[in-house]
C-alpha cells in the first residue's frame, strides 16, 4: 500500500503535534508503516491499516489495528512491555482506513541480533519472551477467535478452529494458491477432540518471531514486543508455533515457559502448525511477495506441509 497524501496524514495526526517529517519503514506486512518525527522533537510509529476491501487482506485481518489498539491499552494496564498506544483514528473522516501510532520499541530487533550474540544472551532472550507471553496468557476472555472479526469468532475453541481455519483457505482458493485443502480440513476436524481440552480463551500475541522482540543483544534482556494486532482468544500453545514457524522439529517449551510438553499438548501443536503452515503459505500470493528469497521459502513451506499432514495421519 502506497503512503497517501502527508498533508492528510498530518491532519490525522495533528492532536500529537505539527508534523514536520514522516519516513516509511520497511518490515510491516498488514499495514503500512512509518516513522513520525513532529516539531516538538517527539517521535511515534504510525501504520495506516489498507482499505477494508484491499486484495491483500485475509479474512482474519478484518480492522485488526483496532485489536491493536485495545490490545496495547490493556498493555499498559498490566505491564507488559508492549508499545504505548499514542492514537488511534476510525473515524475515516480524513483518511478512508484506520490510523494508529504508538511509541517506539527500545532495544535491537531480536532477528538481526542473533547471529552475533552469545548462546547464553540467545538462551536468556527466549526464556524471557517465554515468561512474557506467559504473562500475557493469564488474561482471560469470554469468546474464542480474532476481537475485531465479525465472523471470526466462536463460543468454544473447536468451532473457532474450524471458522478461522476454513476462512483461510477460502482465501487461498480466490488468490489462487494451491493448498491440499481437504487433508488440512480433516486434520482439523479430526483434531476437535484434542481441541476440545481448552475451555477458557486466553489472550495470546500470535506472532512472536524474533523479528517483533526486542533486545539488548549484549545481555538478552527482552525490550519489547511489537506487532501485536494478530492477537487472538485461542490456546497459549498457538504462541509456540507462531514463535518459532518453521520448526516442525521438536517444539521449544521455553516459548512455553515450561520443561516439557505433555503428549496432549503435542497433539495441539501439530494442529497448529498445520494451521499457521496454511496461513504464511496463503499470503504469499495476496500480499505480492518478491524476490529469489521466495523459490526456497515456498519450497520450505511446501516440504513443512507435507511432512505435518504424512505425521497427522491425512
């Protein structure tokens, strides 16, 4: 999504100050994302949402800066280290989509550090981002699924399941993407049972990948956790495949917080992979992904499928 006219997005986000410039970042997949710095030497990252009937938009991001937003407020309410919501505009009156700034994360994105921190400084960054979602996954709703989805949401965690699952490849069949749609229905429903052992929805981030943490690479302390319009009322164990999406190896209990996983938690992992596998292959295609980076991604993504369906038995 282009950036529209600044003159527009400074009458949006006037009551924060005079803007005096305005910079696109790179990084944002949903929203367009940029660096705002006003006359008063102030400073916030903006991301202008694209219009609701936008090609490159899923199901389940239906307003989703508006879960953002509600998410970030009950941040600050708690304590978690999440951005602090500076505005947010659903009027539409001077922009046709919805507008949200929020501070900006201390510290180095987590993804980039990596590579030349220590095992120790790695090691303690995701045993913290563990004991952070952990935090945030004691908050509890009334209704499992996406908060601002008008259809994806459902009393129990099976049928939400299902809902948000099917809406996926529903959308991969309009973009074109070629998926085994059938088998990943069956691992689904064949999973309801296994499904049905979460009864209480738990707020959860849905995309703790090490490029939406931040660090002090020196030390591992986690800053921060940005991105988090894709939470959800789901199952906690959602965060450990999110967290980690190409791992169909063993799951990692430190994004848990825990030792080990019982075999019952397994079994939900799986399904979940299968899930989040469906999702980042469907967006490919409606988002316009580019470059060589993509022959082996697809690839990857191809053979991780593949392998979780032989595994659940479909």
């Amino acid at each position: 999504m282009d950036w529209p006219d600044p003159d527009a997005v400074a009458r949006v986000l006037a009551p924060l100050g005079e803007l005096a410039q305005l910079d696109a970042l790179d990084g944002g997949t949903f929203a367009s994302v940029g660096e705002a710095r006003f006359a008063s030497g102030d400073e916030a990252i903006v991301k202008i949402a694209p219009p609701d009937d936008a090609p490159s938009l899923l199901r389940y991001e239906e307003r989703m800066l508006r879960t953002e937003a509600m998410i970030m407020r009950l941040a600050a309410a708690r304590g978690w280290p999440y951005p602090r919501l500076l505005l947010l505009d659903t009027s539409r009156e001077v922009l046709p989509v919805d507008v949200l700034a929020m501070s900006r994360t201390p510290g180095d994105r987590w993804d980039l550090a990596e590579p030349a921190m220590t095992a120790e400084a790695n090691d303690r960054a995701k045993r913290e981002l563990g004991r952070v979602l952990a935090r945030v996954h004691q908050e509890t709703g009334t209704e499992f699924g996406y908060p601002s989805s008008t259809t994806l949401r459902a009393p129990t965690w099976p049928e939400a399941v299902e809902r948000i699952v099917g809406s996926v490849l529903d959308d991969a069949r309009r973009a074109g993407v070629p998926l085994p749609a059938d088998r990943i229905r069956r691992v689904i429903a064949e999973g309801r049972e296994v499904l049905s052992a979460v009864t209480e929805p738990r707020l959860v981030h849905a995309d703790p990948w090490p490029g939406n943490v931040f660090v002090v690479p020196e030390t591992g302390e986690v800053l921060g956790l940005i991105d988090v319009e894709r939470a959800l009322w789901a199952d906690p164990l959602f965060d450990v495949v999110a967290g980690d999406a190409m791992n169909i190896g063993d799951p990692d209990p430190r994004l848990a917080a825990v030792e080990a996983f019982s075999p019952e938690e397994l079994a939900r992992i799986r399904i979940y992979r299968v899930w989040f596998t469906t999702v980042i292959t469907t967006e490919i295609v409606p988002r316009g992904f580019t470059g060589d980076w993509l022959i082996d991604y697809r690839a990857q993504l191809a053979g991780n499928l593949a392998a979780l369906l032989e595994r659940s038995g479909v």
